[in-house]
C-alpha cells in the first residue's frame, strides 16, 4: 500500500486516510449514511460526528457539516450548551507559550516543518 499513496499529494493521501478509517471503524449503517445510500436524521448526525471525531476522519467531519448546516448548527448550539458551565483554568503566558510550541512541534511532524 506504501507504494501506492507515495504517488499521493497531500490532499489525496488525507482522502484516502479518511476513507480507511471509515471503511475500518464505521458501522455499515453509519458507512451507508455516509455514501448517501441512507437517510441522516439528527439522531445519526450526532453519532456520525461523534463517532467521525474519534475515527479522526476529519475531511468526512467537515463534509458532513458542510452538507447538514441545519443539524451543524443545531449540535454545535447543544455543545455550546454542555460547556457553558465548565470554568477553564488559567494560564501563564509561559504556559500558553510552551503549549503553542508543542502544539506546533506535532503540526510539523504530521505534516512537514513548512506547515507552520
């Protein structure tokens, strides 16, 4: 397979990491609502994201999100609700600044040191 996504770009290679993870972890329902051969309800909406975000199938989070901007809207309003009460601790500003640096340390080793 190593020699096949060589022949890659970036964006083919994440399409094709994507649609691995899917073919790996989804379920067959939640692989049918995703080809479109199945109806999305709310209900299957919140599981794909949910299940999308653990999978880190990120290109197949934003399309699902681009294609039900209606459901989007609505779970990021219930997220927004659920972390309404959570208080986030402050920080230093030389914590925040070592944060950034490691942040950016794992930026560049996933996607090259031109990344950021």
């Amino acid at each position: 397979m190593d020699g096949y996504t060589q022949s890659m770009n970036k964006k083919q290679r994440r399409l094709f990491d994507d649609f691995l993870k899917i073919c790996i972890y989804a379920t067959d329902e939640e692989f049918d609502a995703l080809l479109g051969m199945r109806r999305i309800d709310y209900k299957m909406f919140k599981r794909l994201s949910e299940h999308l975000i653990e999978m880190s199938a990120d290109t197949s989070f934003f399309k699902l999100y681009d294609t039900y901007p209606e459901y989007a809207k609505r779970y990021s309003k219930e997220i927004e609700g659920e972390l309404s009460g959570i208080t986030v601790p402050e920080i230093t500003v030389e914590e925040e600044k070592r944060m950034g640096e490691e942040l950016y340390e794992k930026i560049r080793k996933l996607y090259g040191n031109d990344a950021v």
